[in-house]
C-alpha cells in the first residue's frame, strides 16, 4: 500500500489534474447552470432534459478525434495545441452566452451550448491523449494514479469552480447570463496552465509504422486517409479479436447508465423538492468535490493494489445504492443532513467508478493512436448520459413526477452492467497483467 501511495509522487500529475480541471468546467456551463438558468425561467422537466441532447456531442468525438491523433497546430505542440485552441473557443462561447436571455433567445442559447459542447468534446480528446502519453507504455500503477489524479480535477473544476455560480445565484446582483462572463475568467486562468504544461514527447509517426505499412502501390493521400481514419479503429478490434473488443465496448456503454439518468436530471431534482441553491452549492458541488477528491485518490491506491475488476465492481454496487438514498430524499423533503450523506455516498461511488473506468479505457490504448482509441471507447461511456438519459425528464413526467420510483429505476439499471462485468472479469485481468 505505501509503494502504491508513492507513485503519486511526479510532478507531472500537476499537469494532469489541471486538465481535469479544464475537462469537467465546461459540464456547469451547459449542464448544472444551463439547467438551473431554464428552471428558474419556467421551462418543463422534459423540455430541460432535452436540452441535454448537446452533450451527444460526447458521444460523437471519436468521430473527428484521427484528426486530432493527426494534426499538429502550429504552436504549443500535438496536445497543448488543440487543448488551448479549444479553451480559446469555450470563452468566445461563454461571452457570447452572457449577451443571451433564455425567454427570447431560447434557439441560440442551445446554439451557443452546443459550440460549447463541441470544443469541450474536442478538448477532451487531446487531454485524455495527453495523458495516456504522458505516462510510461505498460505502467498500469501510473495509468491508474493518472486516472485518479484527472477524476479529482474533473471534479474540481465541475464541483468545485461549479459552486460558485449557485452561491452567487442568491444574490440579487447576479442573472444567469451574467454568470457565463465569470465562468470565462476561470477558463482563461486555465489557458494559463496549458502555457505552463510540458508537451509529452512521442514519436507518433514510428509508432504507427509498427501497425500500419505503406504499400509501394499507394497514393500519399490515400495511405494518410487510412492511417488517420481506419487504422486505428481496425487496430483495436485486431489486437483485442472482434469478439473480445465488442464486449469490452458494450460493458463501457452499460456501466453508467444508471447514474447517468440520475445526473441528468439532479438539479431540477434538488428544486423541485425545495433545497436552495445555496444547498445545491454547499452540498451537491462543494461536498461532492472533497469527497470525490479523496475517493478518487483512494480509488487510485485500491486499483493500484486490487486491481480495476474489484474496483470496477465495488463501485458499481455502491452506485445502486447511492441512487436509492436519493428516492429516501423523494419522501422526506429537503433534509440537508440527509442530503449530506446521500452526496457522500454519490461521491464515493462517482470518484471510484470514473477512476477504475478511465484506467481501464487507457490501458486498452494503443500508444500510436491514444486520442483516438480512448475517444471511442469513452464516447460510449458518455452515451447514456447523453443520447438515453436525455429522455430522464420524459420518464419523469411518464411516472407524475414520482421521484421515488425514478430513482429506484436508476439502481436497478445498473444491474445488467454489473452481470456483465462479472462474465468479463478474467479477460479484464489479462489485460492488466498484459500491461505490467
């Protein structure tokens, strides 16, 4: 246990969790302030869980990410290039989002939403490429710190920096739009940090000669379609067998589902039962962020020492029955100290799972292609909170708005992705112990 805290010691770990900061800010623009911003001017449940159909964008990145495998901006190098472009793109966004008023200007802010959505998803890309290259090829006790070390980031920058918009919300100087000009000042800090960052040195070029041949008879721009486009996906599902690779996509798809109805729609949640967004900040974002944080460092250790199937699973029993304490909060109302220990649990359980999944998706990477490969796999893993949870505030309506049984339904999705993982679970240690 001590030598799997020591491998937190690199200082390269810096650069990660800032990118995870920069990685999870983006969700309070378009998700917990974009919902709070429709609620307060009136919009139904189901019109506010169709908003999240801009977050599909997640879901879709793999589909340009060859391109960010592929091109190199001019300046700051392969990852920091696009990751500060992109950071550049989310302020724009924001500055214009703070022009909008959603009563009149309801088609453009979903517009401006999902420009946000796209450059935040784009953004990704390079950060999870960044990472995976940052650390030494078949050190799993890396990855899996590294992987702790973005989830506490994410978490920062969703739970922690996500804060302070709902305290400011209280008074009565600050509008929702307005909101989006401070949430620009805190991406520009950020672009400050990929300045700083130090660009991880590898040779794309060789790496990919060792899996994809140029023949004699080839056109330049045909080889660079395929290498860019088709090889890294056709690489994935050779290495793994066809039949081994669709598994491992189709669990990447379920595990989360649950969870991801129940996020969708928290924040209409926390209002409609009466907390404040004082509580909402206190509790949901500021809680939540600590107690994510330091489960996402001991998640790191149990993985580094149990491995990511024991990790994997715990956290999926623990994420049924954190959706279920939710459903208690449905009947009694707006228990803070209830709420309180409802986030600690939700925390445990998002922190452990994020940290076991990402270290799990990384080391199925090819380090020729590690944008584009983790792309793929974690647009899966976004897809239910994206395409099938933007139907959770239909659902609700479906149920008259009976939380209770809402939320019990998310603990009981998890369970297929939890008989799934267990038929997988010797598969997922070979792949560990091909990577040690």
């Amino acid at each position: 246990m001590l030598a799997a805290i020591k491998t937190y010691n690199d200082k390269r770990f810096l650069s990660i969790f800032f990118f995870g900061v920069s990685s999870g800010f983006p969700w309070i623009m378009i998700g917990s302030v974009l919902s709070a911003w429709l609620k307060d001017e009136g919009l139904s449940r189901s019109a506010i869980g169709l908003f999240g159909m801009i977050f599909a964008t997640y879901s879709f990145n793999f589909l340009w990410s060859p391109l960010v495998d592929k091109l190199k901006p001019p300046m700051l190098g392969q990852r920091r290039g696009w990751i500060f472009a992109m950071q550049s793109l989310i302020v724009m966004c924001c500055l214009t989002m703070s022009l909008l008023r959603a009563e009149s200007d309801l088609y453009y802010v979903a517009l401006v939403g999902l420009f946000i959505a796209i450059a935040s998803a784009t953004q990704d890309i390079a950060i999870d490429g960044f990472r995976i290259d940052t650390i030494a090829e078949n050190d799993r006790d890396g990855m899996s710190a590294a992987s702790s070390v973005a989830t506490a980031g994410w978490w920062t920058g969703y739970g922690g920096l996500g804060a302070i918009p709902f305290f400011l919300a209280d008074m009565t100087t600050w509008t929702w739009p307005s909101m989006y000009l401070l949430l620009a000042g805190f991406m520009l800090l950020l672009m400050l940090a990929t300045l700083f960052t130090q660009e991880p040195i590898v040779d794309r070029e060789a790496l990919l000669d060792r899996v994809s041949h140029k023949q004699s008879t080839q056109s330049s721009l045909g080889y660079w379609l395929k290498s860019t486009l088709v090889t890294p996906f056709a690489e994935f599902f050779s290495r793994n067998g066809v039949k081994l690779a669709a598994s491992f996509l189709l669990f990447i798809f379920l595990f989360k589902i649950g969870e991801a109805f129940l996020g969708r729609m928290s924040i209409v949640f926390y209002k409609e039962v009466g907390f404040s967004n004082s509580d909402i900040a206190t509790y949901s974002k500021l809680l939540n962020w600590w107690v994510t944080i330091l489960f996402s460092i001991l998640g790191g250790i149990v993985n580094i020492r149990y491995g990511i199937y024991k990790g994997l699973m715990i956290a999926g029993i623990a994420m049924a029955a954190s959706n279920l304490l939710f459903a208690v909060i449905a009947q009694t109302g707006p228990s803070t100290s209830l709420l309180a220990v409802t986030v600690i649990v939700d925390g445990f359980t998002g922190a452990w799972s994020t940290v076991a999944m990402v270290a799990f998706i990384s080391l199925l990477c090819n380090r020729a292609f590690s944008a584009t490969q983790y792309a793929l796999m974690a647009s899966l893993s976004v897809a239910g909170r994206t395409l099938v949870a933007s139907s959770s505030g239909l659902f609700v309506d479906a149920l008259d708005g009976n939380w209770s049984l809402f939320f019990v339904c998310t603990a009981l999705m998890v369970i297929p992705s939890l008989c799934f993982l267990y038929s997988i679970r010797e598969d997922i240690k070979k792949v560990e112990c091909s990577n040690n």
